[in-house]
C-alpha cells in the first residue's frame, strides 16, 4: 500500500513538473503586443466575431495558457484590425505605385450565401527584383445593379488610386464570359484604360465550366433516365434480384 501511494505521489509531482514545464514554454518569449498581433490574425483570417475576446470561456482558456495575458475589450481590437488594415492598404498601393511594369488585373463579382454581393480586384505584376506579386488591391461590397457602367464605375474606383495618369502600365484584364463584361471592356478602352478588345482575357477556368457544362447537356437524358432506373431497383427487391441473375448469367 505504501509503495502504491509512493507511486502515485511520484507520478503526481512528475505530471505537475511537466505541466509546469509546459506552460513555462508558453510563457516564454510571450509579449503582449506579439499576443494581440497574433489574435487579430486569427479573428481575420478565420472569420472569428470581435466579441471572441470577451468571452469568457475563451479568455479562461488562455489564461490557463499564459496567466499574463491582457484582454483588450471587442471595440479595441475592431478599431486597431481596422486601423492595421489602412496601414496595409496604404503599404499595397505604394508597392504598386513603385512599380514601373506593365501590370495586369483580375476582376469577379461574387454572391455569398446570404446574398451579399461582392467584387474584387486583383494585380498581377512583376518587380524591380523580377519576383511575380500578385496582390489583393481591393474587395468590396457592391450594391449597385451588375451592368456593364455600374462595374466600369467600381473598377476604375479601386484602380485610379494605384494608376493615375499611368493607364498605359494595364497590359490586360481578365473576367469571366458574362456578356456584360464586354461592354465593361468597351468602357475601359473608351475611358482610356484599355488599348484595344485584344487586353481582355477570358478565365480559362470558366471557359472549360462553361464547355463542361455543354458536355454534360448531350448526355443528360441518359443520365436522368439511368437514375430513374436505378430508383426503381432499389425500391423493387425481386426487380433487383433477376437483375443479379441476370447478371451472373451473362
């Protein structure tokens, strides 16, 4: 028995020391600025509600990580995330801005499930040090009705602050097959912010959906009439049984 307690006391201190030497790790290197750094990244970039950090099973949770953390309230950390990203928008346009390249575009217009709907504007260009960049100009809510000037309207918005008076530095803008992207193009050239139709690029990815889609057309019936017949089998047991005869007979 007492060899038993001595056991168990040893076992004891020895999860005792490991969880110690497990938080001492946490406790490391920890600064609080490095901290709040950290957490704005991960309510960014996984969509986390502000309100995350004050909740307070999340705050006991890494409290037992680290004893020395400081919760700063929702509202700070929204003012300081939206405050970063100003600083980083500003640091994005003056890296394009810098760039003597030609530069090319992507442009989408995006749905979200809760029918919001968004457009973004992407750069695709290559450095002084002969690095590709490809860089999120901007992504913003757009409201407005999908035509060809309300699209024209938006783009040149998010564009005209990194361009300016060097339109001539747009090699080419690539969008989907939508018809009113033509007429989005055609405003552009007539705007000056495109040579000719021949800077407009097609996403490839859309076009092989789009023949993908034409394919699956000529084979459609077949298919319908294969799952209604597969159906029927599965709701008719003896059906599915002479068809296993059949079959192992052939």
């Amino acid at each position: 028995m007492d060899r038993y307690s001595k056991d168990s006391t040893s076992i004891s201190l020895k999860g005792t020391k490991l969880q110690s030497k497990i938080q001492d790790c946490f406790e490391k290197g920890f600064t609080q600025t490095e901290f709040q750094n950290k957490l704005q990244r991960w309510i960014v970039g996984d969509q986390q509600s502000f309100l995350v950090v004050e909740n307070p099973y999340f705050q006991q949770m890494m409290l037992y990580i680290n004893k020395h953390i400081i919760f700063k309230s929702a509202d700070t950390v929204s003012q300081t995330v939206n405050r970063d990203f100003e600083i980083a928008k500003a640091d994005v346009y003056a890296l394009i801005k810098e760039n003597t390249s030609k530069i090319s575009f992507t442009t989408d217009i995006w749905t979200s499930p809760d029918n919001v709907a968004y457009t973004a504007v992407t750069a695709h260009f290559i450095d002084k040090n002969w690095k590709l960049k490809r860089i999120l100009v901007d992504f913003l809510v757009f409201n407005d009705s999908h035509s060809s000037q309300n699209i024209a309207a938006l783009f040149k918005q998010i564009v005209e602050p990194i361009c300016g008076d060097r339109k001539s530095l747009i090699l080419g803008i690539c969008t989907d097959n939508a018809s009113n992207n033509e007429v989005f193009i055609q405003e552009l050239i007539n705007s000056g912010y495109l040579e000719s139709p021949e800077c407009h690029h097609r996403c490839f990815a859309h076009v092989l959906d789009l023949a993908a889609q034409d394919a699956h057309q000529e084979i459609k019936t077949s298919i319908e009439t294969l799952r209604e017949g597969i159906k029927l089998l599965q709701c008719c047991p003896a059906s599915m049984e002479q068809l296993k005869k059949i079959m192992g007979e052939s």
